[in-house]
C-alpha cells in the first residue's frame, strides 16, 4: 500500500487521491478485537523497511485503508497548527487517535476529515 500510494501520487492529483479515500467502505465483517494494534505495528514495520521515508499522509492513507478493510470504522484527518505553522494527518477510530506519539487532537485545528 506505501508503494501505490507513491504511485497514485505521482499519476493522481490529491483531490483525486483524497475522493478513493473518502469512498473507502467499512468491510461488513465484525472486527477482530485487536486488529487496531496489528495494523499499527503492520504499518510501522512496513515504514521502517520501505525504502523511502513514509510521511504523515501516507501512513494515514493505508492506516485507514487496511482498518476499513478489516472492519474498523476508521477515519482519516487533516489538521493544521498556525505558528509554528505545520500540517499533519493522522488516524482515528471512534474519536481517539491511533498510532500518534503526541496529543494531535489538542494541537492540530482540523481541516477535514474523510
């Protein structure tokens, strides 16, 4: 999943990225207790090994992805903080944030979420 989002990235503009996101359906099938954790741990291995750095977007994409496809009604945000001025996007799933080392909810004003 890192390799096509790098792939859609360079052919898809975000918008068009932003939309296969957006229509992304939670699978019917009941979620396993602790999916979450094992997707978490997935992705950051699968960052370590990647041969490019995975930023926030990234990660947050194929987060999301890989929750849904499991059944977990995950939910992708993009927020920003005004000074120092920085953007993130991060992961939540029923209004916690997943996978974060810090509190993004507290220091990052959401701009959307998909």
């Amino acid at each position: 999943m890192l390799l096509a989002y790098d792939i859609s990235s360079v052919l898809c503009r975000f918008q068009t990225i932003y939309s296969v996101v957006k229509g992304w359906k939670v699978n019917n099938k009941p979620a396993e207790s602790n999916v979450i954790e094992r997707v978490c741990v997935a992705v950051n291995y699968a960052c370590v090994w990647y041969p490019k750095q995975a930023l926030c977007l990234q990660r947050s994409i194929v987060t999301t992805y890989l929750l849904r496809k499991h059944g977990v009604a995950a939910q992708m945000f993009l927020g920003a903080q005004k000074l120092p001025f920085k953007a993130h996007a991060w992961v939540e799933v029923d209004g916690r944030a997943i996978n974060e080392r810090s509190n993004v909810q507290g220091t990052y004003a959401v701009w959307d979420k998909c």
